[in-house]
C-alpha cells in the first residue's frame, strides 16, 4: 500500500512540474521575444506612434518607447489603462539633472528608474501606485537622490522581479 501512494505522489509531482515548466516555458518565451519596431498603444487622435528601442537590464529585455521631446515627456504613460509586462518608456534628456516625475493622470502602477550618462542606475522607486483620487497639488514628487540623463519606466513591481537589479546596474540599449 505504501508503494502505491508513493508511486501516486511521484506521478503527481511529475505532472505538476510539466505542466508549470511547459506553461512557464511558453509565457516567459512569448514575452521575452518581443521584437518590434512599434508597440501597441491606445489609439487617441492626439497620440502617435513614438520611436521604440530594446533596453536590457541584467539580461532581461524590454520594448520601450522613446519620449525624447518635451511634450513627449510630458505626456509620458499617462491615460495607459495597460502596460505589457515586457514594455516601458524611456525618458532621453539633453542633460543631467534631478528629473522629476508624478503620477499625474496615470491609470497603472509604475517603477521609476534613473540613469545616469553611462546608462547605469542611480536611483528608483518601485510599484509607484496611480493617484487618481489626488488634486494636482497632493500628488507626490519623485526625484533621484543623484543626477540623471535617463529615466526608465517599467511596469509596477518589475525591478522586484529582475534578478541581481541594484544601484549600479548597468542597462544596454539597442536602437533597432
């Protein structure tokens, strides 16, 4: 009798291992194979596709798009009811300073992530959560404690998920 149950509790454990392996193997392969020159945004008569690159922070790949103009910047994520888990923005500035970002009209939870001229981290505030309920003068500020070039955002609760992510980590960009 108790060969049987152990036999059972094998096979039991060697199913469930397939199948989160198989299921695991298909999601996180979809994801990380985003490749494209343009993401899929909420289409609005004052919105127009923005330039996209591939950032990759210690070996995971993202798909962001570029806010490179001042009114880019501006708008920013703002009115996104959804993010991919793999998307982004990326904030290019002319120079280093203390950026600061808000939460102004931005429906999704947020991690906010500052580089520094070398694309290196110096700064950032995870799962940063809408403020929907706020005046324009309640909204929290968010600022690096060190200059920046680049700010980064990212779904909330992504640099929780990156392996070895930190002050100092390096990220790569690739222009396609």
């Amino acid at each position: 009798m108790k060969i049987k149950k152990k036999l059972l509790c094998c096979c039991i454990v060697i199913l469930l291992v397939l199948f989160i392996g198989l299921g695991g193997y298909f999601l996180v392969g979809h994801y990380f194979r985003v490749k494209t020159n343009q993401l899929p945004t909420e289409k609005s008569p004052d919105k127009q596709a923005l330039d996209v690159s591939q950032v990759t922070i210690e070996n995971v790949e993202f798909s962001v798009e570029l806010a490179k103009t001042p009114e880019e910047r501006e708008r920013g994520l703002s009115n996104r009811s959804k993010l991919c888990d793999q998307c982004g923005m990326l904030f290019i500035f002319e120079n280093d300073d203390y950026h600061s970002f808000w939460m102004k009209d931005t429906l999704i939870p947020l991690d906010i992530i500052w580089l520094d001229k070398d694309w290196r981290v110096v700064d950032f505030v995870g799962f940063i959560q809408p403020q929907g309920t706020r005046t324009d003068k309640e909204l929290p500020i968010y600022q690096p404690q060190k200059l920046a070039r680049y700010v980064l955002e990212l779904p909330g609760g992504t640099v929780k998920k990156i392996r070895g992510f930190k002050i100092g980590s390096q990220v790569k960009i690739n222009n396609e």
